[in-house]
C-alpha cells in the first residue's frame, strides 16, 4: 500500500525541518556545539521521515534497515560533538573528473586516476604523504566521501585539517577509477565499515581485479568487503586477530603485497607503503571516464 497525498504533504514537512537544520549547521560552523547538534537532529529527523514512510506503507520489516541507515550518521555526528571535530583549517582545493587533479601525464602512473576513500577522522599522514607520492608519480588522485562537502583528518593525538571531497560517495562509480588507496585512523575505517555503499565501493574494486592500497586500520573495510580471506597481509598490530579470523594470513612486516593488494601497518612504514602502492598501481590501466 502506498503512501496517500496528505501523509506525502506530512513526510515532506519533516523533510523540510531537516533540512532546515542542515543549513543551521551550515551557519554555525565555528561554533560547535549548535551545528553538531544541528546534524544530528536531521538524522534522528531523517530516521523519522524513513519510520513514516515504512509504517504507513505497512512495511514493519524496514525497522532494522531504518536503523542502520541512520545509525552509522548518528554515531559520526556523535563522534565529533564529543571530541570537537568540527572548525580548522581547510587544505587544498576540490579536484573535478572532468577535469584533471595535481598529478600529470608524466610518470609511471601517468593517467592513472586513483580514488581515496576515507570519512571524518581518517590520519592525517595515511592520506598527505601516499597522495603526495602518487601526483608525484603522475596519478589523479581523488577524496570520495560520505559527506559530499569535507572530512576532517585525526592528526595523531587531535583532530587535524579539513579536506574537500572530490566526489560524493552517493555518485561515485568505481569504473572511473583505476586503484583505491584506503588511508586508516581508528575513526574513520570504523565508521566507514558500517557504510553500505561504501563497502559496496571497496569491494567493486576486488571484484574487478583493480589494485588496492590500504594501511594501518584501512584493512577493516577490506574484511567488512569479504575480501580479506586467503590472502597475506599486514595492519596496525590490534587489527591482526580482526583478519586472522576474516581469514587471511597476518605478518608483521613494512608492507605486504599479495595480488592486487599491498597493505602496511602504519605511519612508520610509509617510505615501504609508498614505493610498493606506486609498484602495484603502475600494472594498472587507466580507464577512459564516460
């Protein structure tokens, strides 16, 4: 049964509120607390909306899809209230598909385009140094996010910069892209994994045999994705029992490549990461974006 004109007008008042309060977040942006408060208030409004939709369409099933879809916002917005992850400083600017990002035709990844994704709270170093390394080979290298506007990077022991997204991840296609790098952070993989389309995104990538980069707590997307079984691979220590029992084959070594894979266990590593990641995307061939 569908839903009649009248409770349409209803939904579409809740609709309205919300975002109403998105726009206030907006607003309100140096001042934390209010914004914060403004996000999460339109997600618990979006879990309304979508509770309407379902009760009145006499579909009581779409209670737990309800409940994951708005969850995962709630617990990010939640994250940053309570550790004040919003205000300081944005780095760089927003790259476009159509056009090209810092990298060149030169290089060994030379027209290679590369999508990074990652949400607040990934390390700041995980995502700088390997993106710095692949332009400089010649990647175009790409964010893609939940949040189509910026996420913000966890700088070791603070929260870090803000970064613009390049490409929503309600509009990213894997096939415009010929690698993935997955920088960690424990905030961000831990958000991410209960992402749908996010885990939808990472494991495209395996499926069509594209490479991928991941390092320190990346590789939970990786189990999350079903694609961590049979192979050898490498993380921040606390993560190897996570892929032992997805699985795989735990080392503790600078950077593990198996397959189309290389994985690394963290910022220490990162000359190993680096030189092995640009390695295995250079058998990568650059796909032509429709």
């Amino acid at each position: 049964m569908g839903i009649e004109d009248g409770e349409n007008t209803g939904i579409l008042r809740v609709l309205g509120v919300r975002e109403l309060m998105h726009g206030f977040d907006l607003l309100t942006h140096d001042n934390p607390t209010p914004g914060i408060l403004g996000r999460v208030a339109g997600d618990l409004l979006d879990g309304v909306l979508l509770a309407v939709g379902f009760a009145k369409s006499r579909r009581p099933a779409g209670w737990a899809a309800i409940a994951a879809a708005v969850a995962p916002l709630v617990i990010a917005d939640m994250v940053c209230a309570a550790t004040g992850a919003v205000g300081g400083r944005t780095v760089g600017h927003r790259r476009s598909l159509n056009g090209r990002g810092r990298g060149g035709s030169d290089g060994p990844l030379g027209g290679l385009r590369v999508a990074i994704l990652v949400t607040d709270g990934f390390e700041q170093v995980e995502l700088e140094k390997p993106r710095k390394a692949l332009d400089k080979a010649g990647a175009e290298t790409f964010i893609v996010a939940p949040d189509p506007r910026t996420v913000r990077a966890w700088d070791f022991t603070n929260w870090g910069d803000k970064f613009p997204v390049d490409v929503s991840l309600l509009t990213a296609r894997p096939d415009d892209f010929d690698a993935l790098l997955l920088p960690g952070g424990v905030i961000n993989p831990d958000l991410l994994r209960m992402i749908t389309p996010a885990i939808d995104f990472v494991r495209a990538f395996f499926q069509a045999g594209k490479p991928v980069a991941s390092i320190c707590h990346g590789p939970w997307s990786i189990v999350e994705a079903g694609q961590a079984r049979g192979r050898r691979m490498t993380s921040w220590p606390s993560l190897q029992t996570d892929l032992r029992n997805a699985g795989a084959e735990w080392v503790d070594e600078p950077a593990v490549v198996d397959g189309n894979l290389v994985t690394s266990r963290g910022p220490q590593d990162m000359p190993a990461f680096n030189r092995a990641m640009i390695e295995l995307f250079a058998h990568a061939r650059p796909v032509t974006v429709r």
